[in-house]
C-alpha cells in the first residue's frame, strides 16, 4: 500500500529524491523531481492496446495542481476502461491537428497564388534555362531546360498570350474544368487550333508541375487534364486537318509571277525563294548563318534541325548566285530582322500572310495595294506548302524516293534508317539542279 500523494510532500522533494506515486483511484499518477528541482507530474499505466508499460507526462507543478492532475487521470482511467489508450489517442490527437494547421496554411498559400504565379513557376523551373548550385561542386552551373530556346520564347509567348492574359490573376485553387474549356473555345474561335492544343497541353503540365511542388492542395483536381477529357468527349479537334497542298506547275509559275510585287517584305520574299530552291523548312531558312554557307562549294551546313541532325544542304547555281549577291550586305544571318538584327521569325511569313488576305481586318498596319494583296488566282496555300512542293515535285521529275527523302532531311526508319547511314549528297546536288532549272523554265525568280 502507498500513501496519497499531498502538496506537502510534493513540495518537500528535493533533486535525487525517489518519485513519488499516488494511491486509489489515481494509482500510477506519480511526481518525480528533476536536478533543477522542476517537480513533473507523470501517469504511469499499461497501455489496453499493446500491453506495454508507458509513461505521460501531465504537466509540471505548481502550474498543474494535484487536484487537476488526479482529474486528467481519472479521465485517463475511462479511457483505458474503453480499450484506447491515453498516450497514443494525445499522439493521434496532435497528428491530426499538424495536419489541419499544414492544410489551413496550404489553402491560405494557394489563395495567394495566382494562375500568373503558377505559369511563371512552370516556365522558369521546367521549360527555361536556370542557374543551380552544383551538389558536387557547390558552384553555380547552367540547367538546360526541357526546351530549346527558340522553343522556350515561343512557350513564354503563348502562356502569355492566352492563359495569362484571361485567368492570370484567379487564384489557381480557384480554376475549374470550365474556366480551362471557355478559355480554349475562345482560342478555337479565332481559328488558332493549333495554338489552342498547345495552350490545353502546357496549361496541364503547368498545374501537374505546381501539385507536385506542394503549391496547390494535395487533393485538388487538375482542370486542365479535366478540361482536355471534357473537350476530347465533344470530339472538339484541337489540331488542323493534316496538310495536303501541294502547288502544281501552273501554281507555281502564277505564285512566282506574283511573288516580286507582292506585299512580303524583301527578307520574307527571300526566304520563300531559298525554301523554294532547297526545300528546307521555312523555319530552318530563316535562322541560317553565313558562317554555315560554303558558297566556293554549294552548301549549306545546317548544324540544327527538327529532328536534332546537322546535315549538308547541297545548293544549286540559282541558289548560290542569289546568296552571292545577297552577302553583300551580309550580316550574321542571312535573313535578318531589319530592327533587332537577329533572324526573322518563321511565324512573321504567316501573319504576313494572314494580312494580306485579309486587309480589311488590318489595323495600324501599311494599306496594301490591290495587286500586293493575297494571291486568289490559285487555290490557297501556307509558306509550308513549298517544302511539300518541292517534295511533289521531284517525284514529278523522276526523282528516287530515297533521295528526295534525304533532301527534306527526313529520317529514316526501322532497319534502314539502322544501317543505311549514306547521305545521297552527290545525288541530292544533281537533283535540286534539276529542280531549280525547272523552276527557271517555269518563271525566272533571280
């Protein structure tokens, strides 16, 4: 038998001294005096789940009182009595008031953040260039990002351009399935299909990436990824019929013909001259460089391309007398932005385009004259209908299939794209001749 725990004898410890353990009802309720003389209230019992002896500390005294410390253990006792045990109910107790705490923070975080938030942290820690510290080396160093930097300017572009500029300062906890639906039927809308499919894609990684990070609630629901299965349920196309133009001789005399006096500027007519001539996409003309072109030779060294192969580009007479005569105002490029000096951009040859079919919609833009505007007297057509025009054409001519192939630079497949590894250049040097004098007997573009 023990004797009750009193005041007196709790405040009579002194450090060393033996704990002190109360008697009946609040058996296991025991006091235990530390070096600093710091008196502890401590419930010692064995736990009705695991069986184990455990120990809780209830407080320290005088700020818990005898009286409060016998009540928390008689609540304790009903609590075994019903098969829980203290401790671990307190422990469970806390976890789950962390997690509300961590949940409350994170959706007073997510109200702060943006979708512009959200757009910005996708493009400059996944699609942009970054510098990070070295873990080897604790210096900072260059991390490539998941895009080239042509890639990387057009993504920021159309983020921008769309996303931003409609929901950029919603709370991005606070989109939904329809806000992501409204925003790509508007850009359908203005016919920009493609551009719509590639706002639904980056959009969907952008908030994928933003989950993963801890930024928006563990359970939200990404509704971009909503929003693309509600669009694919509604057969809604989100990229162009798959193109099939292709100009016919009569075609291309009538467009080449038209081409001097129309209303492109000089680079941009230039471009579509050497896309003619070599059958290189209009985007690859026009970041050429000089430093690539071998005049002496005929060719063009194209260190990039679609496909990430550098390859030779053979040139015919035509092509080396226009370039001969154009490096005589050379530059760096070839086809240079007449304000920023750097190459002009592949999407200004379609939204010339688009102007000059459309001047009536034409706003703070030159008026162009009535011979200038757009081409009607043939079928329509797009700047990258001449690579496929080149394509046709050498098959017209009689051209083996493997080397018109290797003109366009296209990679081949399965086994023989494996162990065939010749270029054709020679081959491709005879028939890009060919083609170019065909072109001279239609109209002469020199």
């Amino acid at each position: 038998m023990t004797t009750p725990l009193s005041v007196r004898a709790i405040e009579s410890m002194r450090p060393g001294d033996k704990p002190k353990t109360d008697a009946g009802e609040t058996l296991g309720l025991r006091v235990s005096c530390a070096e600093s003389g710091v008196r502890t209230f401590i419930y010692r019992y064995r736990s009705p789940e695991t069986g184990k002896l455990v120990q809780l500390k209830l407080g320290h005294y005088p700020g818990l009182k005898l009286a409060e410390a016998r009540m928390q253990v008689v609540r304790m006792k009903e609590l075994q009595r019903a098969g829980v045990c203290p401790k671990a109910r307190q422990e469970r107790d806390l976890a789950a008031k962390l997690e509300e705490e961590k949940r409350a923070l994170q959706e007073q975080e997510a109200a702060a953040f943006s979708v512009a938030d959200l757009i910005e942290l996708y493009l400059t820690e996944v699609i942009e260039d970054r510098m990070i510290q070295d873990a080897r080396t604790g210096k900072p160093r260059r991390m490539t990002g998941a895009r080239k930097p042509k890639g990387q300017a057009e993504v920021r572009r159309m983020l921008y351009s769309d996303p931003v500029r409609v929901l950029g300062g919603t709370p991005a906890n606070e989109i939904t399935r329809k806000h992501v639906v409204d925003l790509i039927r508007e850009i359908l809308a203005r016919g920009a299909n493609v551009q719509a499919g590639s706002v639904l894609r980056e959009l969907t990684a952008a908030f994928e990436y933003t989950i993963a990070m801890g930024k928006l609630p563990d359970d939200f629901a990404n509704p971009a990824l909503l929003a693309k299965s509600s669009l694919r349920t509604a057969r809604v196309k989100l990229s162009p019929e798959k193109g099939r133009r292709a100009l016919s001789d009569e075609d291309l005399r009538a467009l080449l013909a038209w081409l001097p006096g129309s209303g492109f500027s000089v680079t941009q007519k230039n471009v579509i001259r050497l896309t003619l001539w070599t059958g290189c996409r209009t985007g690859e003309v026009c970041g050429a460089q000089w430093r690539d072109v071998d005049l002496k030779k005929g060719v063009w060294h194209m260190r990039d391309s679609k496909n990430g192969a550098e390859r030779h580009v053979q040139l015919s007479r035509q092509a080396v007398a226009f370039l001969t005569q154009l490096k005589l105002n050379a530059t760096t490029y070839l086809f240079p932005s007449s304000r920023s000096g750097k190459p002009i951009q592949q999407k200004s040859l379609t939204e010339a385009k688009w102007q000059l079919r459309h001047p009536e919609q034409v706003q703070n833009r030159r008026v162009y004259q009535p011979e200038q505007r757009w081409l009607t007297t043939i079928d329509d057509w797009s700047p990258h209908d001449l690579r496929r025009t080149v394509r046709t054409g050498l098959s017209r001519l009689g051209c083996p299939s493997e080397v018109a192939e290797a003109i366009l630079g296209h990679s081949r497949k399965g086994i023989e794209g494996t162990y065939d590894l010749h270029r054709y250049e020679e081959q491709c040097q005879v028939w890009l001749q060919k083609w170019a004098d065909h072109l001279d007997g239609l109209i002469s573009i020199t």
